[in-house]
C-alpha cells in the first residue's frame, strides 16, 4: 500500500512530524514502512510554462519552436521536439540549471541553429512511471489541465513535493488498504482523531429503484448489492490533484468517471465499478455464477472463458463484469457517457480469488476483496463517489438506491482481563492505560472487574479472540517498553550434537571439493514430486498450493538441483556445482504426517579445472564426481564400508549410474543425468548425486587405529586379467582382497583393455597388487604362494585366467 503523505494529512493532524519520523513510528507499532520515498527527489528548478507561441523549426522538420513565458520579466525560446506541443498551453518547463532524474542538468543549447533556453517537459522526465501516465499525456509534454500561472513550483501543481510511505502490510491487516484505515491507525498511534470526510448528496426527483432493478442469485458470494445512478455527468480529464495521488499510489488515470471510483478504493478501501448505464443493455442487473463456457470481453479487450466458480455481473442475459476483479468492454464508460450506474457490493472473497487466479488479472479490486473489506463501508462509499460525480463530472444524482440482500455487519465483542494481559505481556499496565489504548484505536470498551470488553469496529476483521486484543495492547504501549526477562534456573551451555557437528563437516568437506551450496523450494510439481526418488512414495500434496509449481512435497533434491543448472546454463554460465542438504517426505502408512528425512545431494557440469596458461582443461565426468564422494566418505572413516556398485535409475545414463551402499545397505546413487532427460532440460552433460545423509552421519565411526612407519619393504605384483565382458571389475577386486588374506595390503583397477588380440565377447583388465608384512621382509615364495592362490580363486569364482 501507498500512502501519500499530505494526503493522509488530511484525515490525521500529524504534527508536523517528519515523513521519516512517521515512518518509525508505524514501524515500531507492528507494520513495516519499507521505504519512503520523495516523488520529486533530485529534481530543482522546474516551473509551469505558458505556450504563448508555437511555429515549426525553420531548419528541422520534427522540431517545434516556441515561445514560453516561464514568470520571469521575458518569456524565452524553447525547441520542443513533442507532437502535442501547442500555443495556449500551460506546461512543464525546466529553465536553465534545472535538475532532473538521474542527476540529468539543463543547460542553454542551440538545436539546428536555434537557441534552447530550457525544456518542456513529459511526465516521464519528471520520474513518473510510463505505466502510470495517462494515456492522453504517454506520449509528448504533459499539459496542465487546470488554470496555473506562469512561474509556479510545477513539482507542487504535480504533487512531486509529496512523499510516499510503501507500507509492507501483512494478509491479516487489510484494514490498512485504505488511505482512511490508515489514518486510524496512525491516529492510534499519534493518540489522535481521525478526520471523517463529509458527504452530502443534493439527489434529484428521480429515483433510482425506476431505473434499475438488482436480483442476486448466488447470495452466498455476493451477501449484498448496491446501485446508484448519476445522471447527466460529461466526462472529461479529473482534476490534476486527483490525478497525482492516484499516480502516486501507483494506479493510472483515465478520465473523471473512473478515477472518482478508483480514487474511493484508495480512500475507503470499497472497489466500485461504474458502467455506462446505456450501454448495458437492460434495466436490471442480475448477479450469478457463470455459466460453462460461457465468454466475455474485459476492458483490456481480451476474451475470457469462464467457468461456473466464477462470479459474474450480468444484465439479464450477458455478463458484463467479472464480480470483484474486471468489468466488461461492451459496458465500459467512455468519452459520450452520459448516465453512469455505481456498483458498490460485498463479494465473497475466495470466490474473487478464484476468477483472479484462473484468469491472471490481479487488480487492485480483488486484492481488497480476497483480504476482506468493511462491509459497513459499501453504501457510504457508494454515497462518496456520487457526491464526487456531481461535483466533478457535473453530474445530476437520483434519489435512493437500489439495494438487494443484507447482510450482518455487527461489531464482534472480546473480552479479556487485566491479569491476562499482564501474564502474557510480563507487564504492570493499568487498567485507566489499557482503557485509554483501546479509545485511541477508536475501539468502544466497558470494564467490570477488571475485565474489558471490546466492541471491535468491523473495519477490523482481524480482531476475534483475545489473542487479537493481547497484540493491540502491546503494538500500542510499544515493543520497545516490554520487560525484558532473563531465564531463572539452572543452565547448562550450548553445544552441537554430534550429528550437527557432522553436518558441518559435511558441508565444509563437499564446499572445500569446490561445490557451492544452494538452498531450493520443498515443494514441486506433480511430475517431479517423485523423480530420482531413493525411496519413491505416494506424493504427498498440500491442501491449499500456492500454483501447481508449488503443489507437492518433494521427495529428492535432484529435480530442483537440476532446475538451478538449467536458469544458470541459461544465462551463459556453463560450470556449476552445487550442492543441497536439505529435507525430503515420504508418506507412511496409517500415519497423518510424512516422514521426513535429511539427504545431501549435489549436481556438477561444465568444466572441473581450467589452466588457462597452461592450457590445461578437464570436463566433469562420472569419476571426477564419484571422487568427491570418496573424499566425503573417507572423511567420516566409512571408505572401507562403502562399495559402489552398477545401477539403473530412472532419468540416469544406464552405463554411467552407480548404486551406493553402506555395510550393504542402499544409501544412494551417483552418475550422469540421462541424455534425454538433459535435453529436455535444456542443460549440458550433467552429474547428479544423492545420499541418505542421516544414515551416512549416524553410522558408527569405527576407533582411528595408529600405525607405525613401515620398516619393511612391499612387493608389487601386476597382472592382467582375460575375463568375459559381463564380468565387472568390482566382483574380480572382491575374489582378490578375500584370497589375498592379511598380506594384501592394496588392490586397484589400473586398466582395461578391448580389442585387437581379446577374444571376442572377453575384455582385459589389469590389477596391481601390493603385498606387506608390518613384520618382516616378505619372501618371493611367500608372496608366490598367497599370489597363486588368488589366481585360483579368480578362474574357479569368475572365470577369469591370466593373459600371458
């Protein structure tokens, strides 16, 4: 919400305090002021111009030349290169020294021969939002459309001598979505009254109720409904103050008519909507639920299909407006209106959110109804903008309105004690101070016993259990004036568990391996709910998502990894690694909640190390990945239990997947995203890796064994193995270690051969073996007896024999 602050000046006797002090002030009470911002900030020396002559630029033909009194004792030439530019207009005009946006100075210039002594200016060059222009004034200078005099402050005519409160208001605070519900609150906290604008309609003979008829069919959505009409308006440009506090708070104007109904949004916080009473096509209005399939075409001038969970204004036959969110263009109010019907009506605010949601038009209207507005606002708002349409638009205004349903607007009633709020509080308030907080919020309250009770206005929904009124009181006394407590009893120092400090490790190990961390969303889609899944489940979907993006609990990090590799491959950053430790659910049986577990995943792509100068460079492969983890598992003394073995997952490279196990048991997988499953993505050759950390870190870590210098030397022995090609190496480097016995000290793969002199349907591969005894210097015929005897076991078990 955008809140002007001379206006709001107007509802509320700040004092002269400072918009940044203000600011404070409402932040400190519970609702925070994210920026103040001064509209005219930087911008010096800009007057209002009067257009006194205008001919075309003897040596330029999109050029205009123009004489332009500033206020000052000669008027000065100004070359104007704007299409709009015209005699008789008043104008912006920086003179010469002026300052505008972006530190941008004017200075004296000649422009094809021709002196410039200064510029006519846009909105957009004086820092107002193209998308907040009026489109009359988008394109070309803007022009005053009131009577101002030469060499007036042009920033004061435009409202740019304003400063703007951005106020991030939570869900619950709806109430503040209006310049007057931000008044009460400032004026709760100032301790004063809020000024009330008065209304007084001078209506004609004519009544309402015979010219319009309102029926509502869905009463549930739409409680109440209200019409007024004015006659006889002549639309035309509102006028300029208007004009600027919709800009200001971010809306565009258009033309008296609707800047009126936009401008008491902003004021009570009531959306309205005013048709073209000729245009609608009927003298009734029926308001109902849309019809399947049924279409209308909004003021943006799209086609709209709509469903029975949409709401819809009809005239009788057709739709004219879709209810809370956009009217129709076939009743729109437009430059040869002359009868405009107001709508002022209570809607169902999920039933707005709906149509919001399924046509993607959020508006300022449907932001208010799905949040809530104060239902006895509808008809002074609808009274308010009446007596604006007469006033400015000329308008004659019939008697009544035409009002169908009701709806109960009473004031909730809560009660709390004093004792209660000094319980939760840790206060000593009295109860003349909680009595006098309560008045200030303007709240109607009666104390028997030391119990208040509350009469809360209904401009305040948020307020329905004694909760609510425990956090009014202490907003209001102020955070900063709670005790503050220290814990009594014993205590004991904190410290980490050892899974947390294992997890630290974890992180510092996979950092220091070059992958940064990345932290992604817990929830996903349907399809990649259960992708790459270690232990896929039935996905667990919420009750109320946020989009169908968001729907679903994930059940591995991998896809949302992946996700970030694609966004960075799309920006040219082609080598990433990352690394995630975060949460996935699985569902469990007979049970309302999802287990949750902790695993460690992490994606690599692109290049690994790159030595520019030594012209050295080596792309990510399964091994350079697989390493990493090596490292991880060493560091926490597993290697010895780990064992990788050949796997398939669904969305991996079939040859390039390996299965991880501890002590034999499943705890992840490491390898290349499938091909396919890249493309789609949109990224690079890519691995991908996953654990079951809380099985990893809670493994027993078996004692550090010492051991002394060897004193004894090793023996070596290499041998190259012809073995069917279905035989896989880490089967052969069992049958050694287990045939080898105490004396085989090393074994590793160190290569593989498959080709010219290989039977075919066989490979070759080689093993080094490396023999010790801490205790003694080993014999050939010792090494030779425990040799042999690993080659036995290699034919009998695997059918592997020796390549000569």
């Amino acid at each position: 919400m955008f809140v002007s602050y001379k206006w709001l000046s107007e509802y509320v006797d700040l004092g002269g305090m400072s918009a940044k002090e203000l600011a404070e002030k409402i932040t400190r009470s519970g609702i925070e002021v994210e920026e103040v911002k001064h509209l005219g900030e930087g911008i010096k020396n800009v007057v209002v111009g009067h257009v006194l002559e205008r001919e075309p630029h003897p040596n330029a033909d999109k050029l205009n030349k123009c004489l332009v009194d500033v206020g000052d004792e000669a008027p000065v030439q100004i070359i104007c290169g704007a299409k709009n530019v015209d005699k008789g207009q008043k104008v912006a005009v920086a003179k010469v020294g002026a300052v505008l946006p972006g530190n941008f100075k004017i200075k004296k210039a000649k422009l094809r021969g021709e002196e410039s002594h200064g510029m006519i200016c846009s909105l957009q060059e004086l820092g107002f939002e193209s998308k907040i222009v009026a489109k009359e004034h988008a394109e070309g200078i803007f022009v005053f459309p009131n009577d101002v005099a030469p060499g007036e402050d042009a920033l004061q005519q435009l409202n740019l001598d304003d400063k703007v409160l951005e106020l991030g208001l939570t869900p619950n605070r709806s109430d503040c979505l209006s310049m007057l519900g931000v008044a009460y609150e400032v004026a709760a906290i100032l301790g004063t009254n809020v000024k009330i604008p008065d209304i007084e309609l001078n209506e004609g003979n004519e009544k309402t109720e015979d010219h319009i008829q309102v029926r509502i069919e869905a009463k549930e959505d739409n409680p109440v409904y209200m019409a007024r009409i004015v006659k006889n308006v002549k639309i035309g440009p509102s006028p300029l103050w208007m004009q600027t506090r919709l800009m200001a708070a971010g809306i565009r104007p258009h033309n008296n008519v609707v800047d009126i109904t936009n401008y008491i949004l902003l004021e009570y916080g009531q959306p309205l909507h005013a048709f073209d009473y000729d245009r609608l096509g009927s003298k009734e209005i029926i308001v109902r639920r849309a019809r399947e399939g049924e279409t209308i075409t909004t003021l943006d001038e799209v086609q709209r299909t709509l469903s029975a969970d949409h709401l819809v204004i009809t005239n009788g036959e057709e739709p004219v407006a879709i209810a809370g969110v956009m009217g129709g263009a076939n009743s729109e109010v437009q430059a040869d209106t002359t009868t405009v019907l107001i709508e002022s009506a209570y809607f169902n605010g999920q039933r707005v959110r709906q149509a919001s949601k399924d046509h993607g038009l959020r508006s300022e209207a449907s932001a208010r109804f799905e949040k809530g507005v104060d239902p006895n606002r509808v008809q002074v708002a609808a009274d308010r903008c009446a007596q604006l349409m007469a006033e400015y638009a000329g308008g004659e205004v019939l008697s009544g309105l035409a009002v169908t349903g009701e709806m109960a607007a009473e004031a909730k009633t809560v009660t709390i004690t004093l004792g209660r709020l000094n319980r939760n509080l840790g206060t000593k308030l009295e109860r003349t101070e909680v009595e006098e907080i309560f008045r200030r919020l303007q709240f109607e309250v009666q104390t028997a016993d030391d119990a208040f009770t509350v009469t809360v206005p209904t401009r305040r929904g948020d307020i329905t259990i004694p909760e609510d009124l425990v956090e009014e009181v202490a907003r209001l006394y102020g955070y900063d004036h709670l005790p503050t407590t220290i814990p009594s009893g014993e205590t004991k120092p904190g410290k980490l568990t050892d899974y947390q400090l294992k997890r630290r490790v974890a992180r510092r190990c996979l950092e220091g391996a070059g992958l940064h961390q990345a932290i992604t969303y817990s929830l996903t889609s349907q399809a990649k709910a259960t992708q790459y899944a270690l232990d896929a489940r039935e996905p667990i979907a919420l009750a109320m998502p946020m989009s169908e993006e968001h729907a679903f609990l994930r059940q591995s990090l991998v896809p949302q990894l992946l996700d970030v590799i694609s966004y960075n491959n799309a920006r040219q950053i082609d080598s990433v690694a990352l690394y995630e430790i975060g949460s996935v659910f699985l569902k469990e049986a007979y049970k309302e909640l999802p287990a949750e577990e902790e695993h460690a995943a992490g994606a690599i792509t692109g290049l690994w190390e790159e030595h520019l100068w030594q012209g050295e460079k080596k792309a990510v492969d399964f091994f350079v990945v697989k390493g990493v983890l090596e490292g991880l598992f060493a560091r926490f003394g597993l290697e010895n239990r780990i064992v990788f073995k050949k796997a398939e997952v669904a969305g991996m490279h079939p040859g390039r997947t390996a299965g991880i196990e501890l002590d034999g048991q499943w705890i992840g997988f490491v390898g290349q995203v499938h091909p396919q499953q890249a493309k789609d993505l949109d990224i690079k050759e890519t691995y991908v890796f996953e654990l079951k950390l809380h099985l990893l870190l809670q493994a027993d870590k078996e004692a550090i064994a010492y051991e002394p210098i060897p004193r004894f030397p090793s023996i070596t022995r290499d041998i190259a193995l012809a073995v069917n090609r279905d035989v896989e190496a880490g089967a052969l480097q069992d049958v050694i270690q287990r045939a080898g016995g105490k004396l085989l000290k090393d074994v590793h793969v160190f290569d593989l051969y498959e080709g010219e002199h290989v039977e075919t349907g066989k490979k070759s591969i080689a093993f080094s073996l490396t023999y010790f005894d801490p205790g003694k210097t080993l014999t050939d015929e010792e090494v030779v007896k425990v040799h042999n005897k690993v080659l036995e076991a290699l034919k009998e078990e695997t059918g592997a024999e020796l390549r000569s």
